[in-house]
C-alpha cells in the first residue's frame, strides 16, 4: 500500500472492542437484550485493513515436525478480522462507541462519542 493514502483507523493495539459481524457478534437474552463480550486487539494489520482479536476467528494449522517444533501437531490460533467488523467498546455507557479524533496541544486525541471520554 502506498504511503501516500494510508488510511488512519481508530481501534489500536490494547483497545477493547465489539465484534459486531460474523460467527462471534453478540447474541440476545431471553428479554431480546444483546449480550455483549468485549475482547482485547492483539495486532492491526494496516495494509490489509484488518484486526487479529483475543479469542475471536480461531482456526486450526496443522504443523509438520521441524527443528523448533519437535513434535508438530495441531495449533489454534487466531486468523485476522476486517476492522470494519468490530466496534470499540465504551465501558463507561457499557456499549459500543463511534470514535472522533480531535487535536490537543497537537497532538490527536481519540474521543468515545457515546460517553465522551478519552481513550
């Protein structure tokens, strides 16, 4: 990707975030409540546009016996997410937020819009 037109995203590495598309969206209670379980970002691949979350997407690669890996084996471990399938999670209003960047002392500031609070 060129550097020219990167593109910025919101949700960095550590945030806390919602998956709202795909096998892991939050599902609803008996009351017709959506359950929401927020999960931590391990790593935003910027060139693909896409999030690796805690717990989220996991699939099985079967490894063949190498110098590092003595016995080989199957490993699970968590495949990469489009970033525009989660949220960030507010946890003050306890809900998933839009974020709006603002600039302080020149430097750009992440805003939850729900609450209002900085991230």
């Amino acid at each position: 990707m060129k550097t020219r037109f990167r593109p910025k995203y919101n949700i960095k590495k550590g945030d806390l975030v919602i998956v709202i598309s795909g096998a892991a969206r939050p599902k609803k209670d008996d009351a017709g409540k959506l359950i929401y379980k927020p999960r931590a970002v391990k790593e935003v691949l910027v060139e693909d546009a896409k999030v690796i979350v805690e717990g989220v997407n996991i699939v099985t690669k079967h490894s063949k016996p190498s110098a590092q890996n003595t016995k080989g084996g199957i490993v699970k471990k968590e495949a990469p997410i489009h970033i525009s399938n989660v949220m960030l999670w507010d946890a003050t209003a306890k809900a998933p937020s839009k974020v709006k960047r603002e600039r302080e002392n020149g430097k750009a500031v992440r805003i939850l819009k729900k609450s209002g609070n900085k991230l």
